[in-house]
C-alpha cells in the first residue's frame, strides 16, 4: 500500500490561529509518501528516506508493545513511539496482524519545516483509520492546519472555533504570484516549544479579528502594492504581539518588496514579496534555498474556484 499526505505552509495567522483566528493555508506541491508490507515475523521493521533517498533514520520495534529494540536516533524513536501508541489507543488491532516493513520517502528537506511531522502522522492515521487530528493533539500540539492541508489540493482559510475546527476551500491564484518567492532561513524551528512561550502571551479580541481580516483581504488584493501593505500590517501585530523585530527589520532592512515570516517566527521559510527576482541579494546574505510560488505549492490549486 502507498499513501501520500502534502506539505504546508501558513501564510497568514501564525500563533493566533490557536485563539482562533482565520488562517490562509497552502499545501505543497512536496510531501511524505509511507509505504508498508506485511512479513512473516513480530518485528515492525521502519525505514525513512530523505531527499536524496538516503536513509536518514531506521529502526526495529517489537509489534507486540511498540518498543524499540534497535535505532539510529533515540530522540526520533521517541516521537514515533509515542505516534504508533496514541494510534494504537484509538485502533487496537493497528500493526498487530503480522509482522511489517514501513519505509517513508520525503521529498522535501526535513529540516525546511514544511510538514515532517505531520505528513507522517496523517500516512499513520490513514494506514490505521484513525483520527489525524486526535493523534497530532496527543503527540506534537498545534492547530492542526497542517494536518488539513496534508489531506487537500486547495489553499484553505482554517480556523479554530468553539474547540472546533473550520475548514473553507478557498482560492488564491494571485496575478504577482510570479514575484512571490519562498526563502529558507537555515534554521530549523521548535514548533512545540514556540507554542508553549506564545500561550504565555496575552493575545485581544481586536488582533485576532485584525488578522483574520487580513487573511481574509489577502485573498482579494488586486495589486502586489495591496499584498505588501497587508504583510507589512501582519507583521506589525506579530511584532507588538511576540515583543519582537520584524524579520525585515531584523535582517533584511534594505530589501525592497515585503517580507513575512511563515509560522513560527525567525526560522524556517519567509516569504518575500518584490517586482524583481530576489535570488542575488538573498544569495549575498547566505540565503541559496528559494523557491518561486509556482515550485512551492500545489499547482491544482491554482485551477480551484
């Protein structure tokens, strides 16, 4: 069996997505595949493979209990451990038949942050029959709309209301979507830790309504000159928000065009937004990792109306 679950990226409302404001979502034209076979023995032997199809991490479990005879990483056999148990709570019976080979392919960077995790959790849970979103709230935490975007073509505007989640298929098919670029900070974030400091926050009514509007507008920007204005403003919130620089003024204070910070700030990808192609002066930062718009997200998307 081959499963396959898309990558992701927030555009708009990071962190305040958990107080449920409206977020612009992307899955990725990149993602996870899982594949697995049944054997002859008790043993669950796994295998992940990375973008350069070389086995990045391998381990040996014993089907029976989960627990990991051999591994090449104690941490990361800790994570799926804890995956496989809170999957197994939910479907007894899951990888308990026979013994079996899983092998796991990303083709993206597992550094880059666009959906490691929860690609794998959303391959586990539909191998399993189980609820993605119960085992990612049991396992790493977060809105989940990463989650909704491993299962979907089409960017979403996702929110949190009421405990419950809100998923509208929208269209973002933007004309100066040829002078978007995604730009990898070399920086690998702790999504889990960046959450527990935000709770600490006190977050207003009046900024999630803010980013929710500007989620919202951000779909219906006719000019790049609107889209910068509306990445600028969601910047500021952020800034006041996190008692933190932009990551603009931080470090890209002389770039001309828009900068924005996608999820958890100051690692992992930024968008940036210009009527000129940006690759020289974010290489002659030591930036070499970008993508254009059209590379990075899921080309079906832009047919969705």
């Amino acid at each position: 069996m081959n499963l396959y679950s898309n990558g992701k990226l927030l555009i708009t409302g990071e962190y305040l997505v958990l107080n449920g404001a409206e977020a612009l979502a992307l899955p990725l034209s990149c993602g996870q595949s899982l594949n697995y076979k049944k054997t002859t023995n008790n043993l669950i032997k796994w295998a992940s493979y990375d973008l350069k199809n070389n086995i990045w991490y391998s381990a040996v479990i014993d089907k029976n209990n989960l627990k990991v005879i051999e591994s090449s990483d104690y941490n990361i056999s800790k994570r799926l451990h804890g995956i496989l148990k809170s999957i197994r709570n939910y479907n007894p019976e899951f990888l308990t038949q026979n013994g079996y080979e899983i092998e796991t392919k990303l083709n993206f960077d597992k550094n880059w942050g666009l959906g490691s995790s929860s690609t794998l959790i959303s391959n586990l849970s539909k191998l399993a029959d189980v609820d993605p979103y119960i085992i990612l709230n049991e396992t790493f935490g977060g809105s989940g709309y990463d989650i909704a975007c491993s299962n979907l073509n089409q960017p979403i505007l996702y929110s949190l209301k009421n405990g419950k989640r809100v998923i509208r298929k929208v269209k973002f098919n933007p004309a100066f979507r040829d002078n978007l670029y995604f730009v990898y900070l070399n920086k690998k974030q702790d999504s889990g830790k960046e959450i527990i400091s935000y709770r600490n926050l006190s977050i207003s009514d009046s900024d999630i309504d803010k980013v929710t509007s500007i989620s919202k507008q951000v779909l219906k920007a006719k000019s790049q000159q609107e889209f910068n204005l509306l990445l600028d403003s969601h910047e500021e919130i952020l800034s006041t928000i996190l008692k933190r620089d932009t990551i603009k003024k931080e470090f890209f204070s002389d770039f001309e065009g828009s900068i924005k910070n996608l999820g958890a700030w100051g690692g992992d990808f930024i968008l940036a937004s210009c009527s000129y192609n940006p690759s020289s002066y974010f290489n002659g930062k030591g930036f070499n990792i970008i993508f254009s718009f059209n590379e990075m997200v899921n080309n079906t998307s832009f047919d969705y109306l």
